[in-house]
C-alpha cells in the first residue's frame, strides 16, 4: 500500500494524537494498536552494522588524550540517537505495509508518534 492511499482523515486523525502522545508511551498504549516492524534485509544490515561501529568507537575513545572524555560522551550519545531513530524509523514505516493489521487510525496515530 502507498501512502497516497493511507492518507484518509482517520489517518490524519491519529497522525494528530500521535504527535500529542509523542511522551506517553503507556497512553498510546491503551489504543491497542499493533505493532508492525518492516521485515526488512537493509534495515537489518544496518542495525547488524553499529555493533562494529560501536566497538570502534570505544577504542578510539578509550585511548585517552585531552577531552577523551568528552570525546567519548559525544560519540556515544550520537551512536544512541542513531540506533534510537533505526528502531522508531521500521516501526513508523511499518505502518504502511499492505499487510499491517491496524486501521488507519492506528497507523496514523503510530507514525505521528513514532515520527517525531
């Protein structure tokens, strides 16, 4: 399904809740709305690939020197803020796969909360 034809006005709806909600995760919860992760080989390959950038990180920040450690706080908040937007981005694009089992309103509600 594209998302031409997702964009009907319970979509719209929830896309406005979802922003709402964006730090209630236990409200956005009481929806019931399923989850839907994309089963996707490139998104996998790269969650697979921050391990070894994470491993590098730590030895490069390890080896010390002046600011390593502010250093080494920057570079792993950035790791953490990447993995965090790989972990929402399959869940809000998930909600336009044709087989997605919530309605419109749940998609929308998911993807405005998940896109923000």
């Amino acid at each position: 399904m594209n998302v031409k034809d997702k964009m009907s006005s319970d979509f719209l709806t929830g896309f406005e809740s979802g922003i709402f909600l964006r730090d209630n995760e236990k409200q956005f919860q009481e929806y019931g709305c399923p989850d839907n992760e994309v089963d996707s080989q490139e998104l996998a390959a790269f969650k697979a690939g921050l391990e070894p950038i994470k491993a590098v990180a730590s030895v490069v920040t390890g080896m010390g020197g002046p600011g390593a450690a502010s250093q080494t706080v920057i570079i792993h908040e950035i790791i953490e803020t990447i993995e965090t937007f790989v972990s929402s981005f399959d869940k809000f694009i998930g909600v336009f796969d044709n087989d997605y089992a919530g309605g419109d309103f749940c998609a929308g509600i998911t993807f405005g909360m998940q896109g923000t």
